[in-house]
C-alpha cells in the first residue's frame, strides 16, 4: 500500500466530525477504475517491450537493455502491487494479510528505485556518447553488469520497508469499530524513524537523482552548443549530421522518460514530506491536501505504465513492433530504419540482421561504397606528386574518419 495512504487515516478520524464511510466518498469509485487502467496498459506495454528485447536480437542495444530493465521493474510494480493496492479507497480494511503487505511495500520500492536508478545510468551513457562519440565506454557486458547492480542496490535499500511493514489496528469513532491499514512503519503514529525513512526515500528516490541527471544535460547541452560552433565546415558531412542529430534525439527520448518520472511522483513526495515533516500536518489536513494525495497515490503507479506509451509515440520502430504483437499488423519500418542517412529515434535499429524473415540490408555498406568511390575519384583529380602529396592524405583522413564513425555505429547496431 502506497506510503501516502496509511500513515493518516487517523486524520480523517477527527473527534469533531463523523468518520466518512467509503461509500460515501468519490474516490471510492474513481481510484478502482484507474488502477484497472494502469493494470491493463501496464501489462501490455511493458510485456510487449520484454518480448520485443527477448526476439529481436537487432533491439539489444545499451539504451534498450536499460529500457528492458524499466519495463521489468514496471511489471514488478504492477503484477505484485497494483492488485492489491487498488482496493486501497475501496475496502476499509485491508484484507490481504501481513505477507501481501509486506510484498507490496517491499515490490513498491524496489521498482521504484529500479526506475530512478536507471535513468540516472541512461542519462549518463548518454552524455558519454555524446561527448566522445566514437568510444564506446559501456558494452553489452557492462550494461548487463550494471542494470544488475542497479537491481541489488534498490533491493538493498527496500530491505528496511519488507522488515518493518506490518497490519496496524484503528479505532473508530463509533462503538465496536476498526479497521485494518498496512503501514510501512512500526508505529502508525509519526515517529523519528518514519520522519527519517520518508525523507531519505525522497532524496534518495528523488532529489538527488534528479539534481545528477539534470547536471548531465546541462553538460550535454554546453558540449553540443561548442561542438556545433567548433565544428569546420568541411568536416559537416551528411553522415556526421545526421549521427549528432541521432544522439541529440536519444537524449531528448530519456528527457522525455526523466519528466514523466518527475511529474508522476511529484505529487506524492510534496504530500509524504509535508505530512510527516510538518508538526501541524493532521491539523492543517483539508479537502486540498486530500485532493493532492490521492492525485499522488495514482500518479505514482501511472508511472509503471507511461514509458511504452511514449515509447509507442515517438519510436517509429517500437511503434512497428507494438502494432505487430498488439494489432497483428504488418510492420511498416520507417524509412530510417533502412536509410543510413539519419535514425529516427534514440532506440531506432539499423536492423543488419535478418528479422522475422525479412532481409533489410544493412544501410552504411551503400555509404562505405560511396566513400570507396569518392576517394577513387577524389585521387584520380590529383597528380601524386610531391607538391600534392598532402592534399590527398588529407582527404584519405577525413573519409577514414567517416568510415570509423559508420562501423562504430554499425557495431552497436544501433544509433547511438
């Protein structure tokens, strides 16, 4: 059960009004339907991503792997704590046990420090491809290596939550009445500890993430700015444009992951640090700050569901794949998956292997030929003699440039 939703139900129990029973609140009606939602397009979407990583080997890239490991942290959420969570503004009581209670708590802040963990290594990949484009400092290996530490340490720190979670009893108002809550804390009363515990959850979780990721694209904005400016004109080929355009869209696809995660969860973090953080929070308690923390409590399972949809509307070919195994569509690969020209978007295949019986050629072999051809043609224009000798070393050096930057692409299949 979600941290915002346990820790003050004693504050709708207020000794000068009636307690308010469930039938009588909106939310009682809302909350069930929107977790049914999340439920639904969770499963699919982040299902389809594992499939898609797991068949296609031409998906498995660094960015992706890191995406395969968002998907799963988010079908963790939804499998083992959405179910049970959504009866939350519906049942007064909770009636699934202390096993389930500490599962739900426990599956909560793994995935969530997954997720949060994740983008902070996706947007420091990121900015090392941009930086220094033809280096490839994290392989599959390493990338498969450090999603797995990222799945230790959100384990780790959701240790406290599955060894501390336990059912509290509430009375109520009226004779011979209680209800049963699951709470993350010892005490179901604001303590040092669960002070301490929500905000280390938020910097942890949160802040400090967040702060390290925007420092990264503050870093990649100044780079590409002096790049762009520093860049000579000769050395502006197709190719090359098209590569800098490529990793500038990967960064804006993570940007795009990095804001969904910070307005999914800003709601529930201003509500649990105000509420236990702020001595006169059961007093101050009103309709607003009721409001705020159911918004809270479905934005933050929102989250587990968002990533496929913004993958579906910006990936042409995530879109293909989805609308194969969703809508038994024939796949219509957009005209960059096939082109070596451009890439579409931060997670596009060049597709160099044979998939599902389709052979798609791989792109960069018309532009290794065409580079072939130009220094052929390039050397024939220039007498080899001793006065000209520099001229076509120079050119021999800036195609080899080119072709080094194209099989570096070519080997992480990808644009990178």
């Amino acid at each position: 059960m979600d941290l915002s939703n346990n820790s003050y139900v004693s504050t709708t129990v207020d000794p000068e009004s009636s307690y308010t029973p469930y039938p009588e609140r909106p939310e009682t009606y809302i909350v069930p339907v929107v977790f049914f939602i999340i439920f639904i397009v969770g499963v699919l979407g982040n299902g389809t991503l594992v499939v898609i990583f797991l068949r296609h080997r031409a998906m498995r890239n660094v960015p992706n792997t890191y995406i395969f490991s968002l998907a799963l942290a988010d079908l963790l959420v939804i499998i083992t704590c959405v179910p049970f969570t959504s009866i939350v503004y519906t049942l007064e009581s909770w009636p699934w046990g202390v096993v389930m209670c500490k599962v739900s708590e426990t599956s909560k802040d793994i995935s969530i420090g997954v997720s949060v963990f994740t983008l902070t290594a996706l947007s420091a990949e990121r900015y090392c491809a941009i930086v220094n484009p033809l280096r490839r400092l994290q392989t599959k290996p390493m990338t498969v290596i450090s999603a797995g530490m990222i799945w230790l340490l959100a384990t780790v720190l959701a240790l406290p939550d599955a060894i501390c979670s336990r059912l509290h009893v509430i009375d109520l108002d009226k004779p011979n009445t209680s209800i049963v809550i699951c709470s993350p804390f010892p005490s179901i009363t604001p303590t040092r500890y669960s002070q301490y515990n929500i905000a280390l959850k938020s910097l942890i979780y949160y802040i400090i993430p967040l702060c390290i990721i925007a420092c990264f694209y503050v870093l990649m904005a100044i780079r590409l700015h002096a790049s762009a400016n520093d860049m000579p004109g000769e050395v502006r080929g197709a190719q090359s444009l098209a590569q800098a355009k490529a990793r500038r869209h990967v960064a804006r696809m993570v940007l795009i992951f990095v804001f969904l995660f910070f307005i999914c969860f800003l709601p529930h973090h201003v509500f649990i640090l105000w509420f236990h953080l702020y001595p006169l929070a059961q007093d101050a308690y009103n309709d607003f700050w009721h409001v705020l923390k159911i918004i809270g409590f479905c934005l933050s399972f929102l989250n587990s569901c968002v990533n496929p949809v913004a993958l579906y509307c910006v990936s042409g070919v995530f879109r293909a794949h989805f609308n194969r195994y969703l809508c038994c569509q024939d796949p219509r690969w957009p005209r960059n998956a096939m082109s070596g020209a451009n890439c579409e978007t931060s997670f596009n295949s060049t597709y160099r292997r044979h998939t599902q019986g389709t052979t798609i050629e791989n792109p960069s072999i018309y532009r290794k030929n065409t580079l072939a051809k130009r220094n052929i043609q390039e050397s024939n224009l220039i007498n080899i003699d001793t006065s000209n000798k520099n001229q076509l070393n120079e050119i021999g050096m800036k195609n080899t440039l080119i072709l080094r930057s194209e099989m570096q692409l070519d080997r992480g299949g990808f644009c990178s």
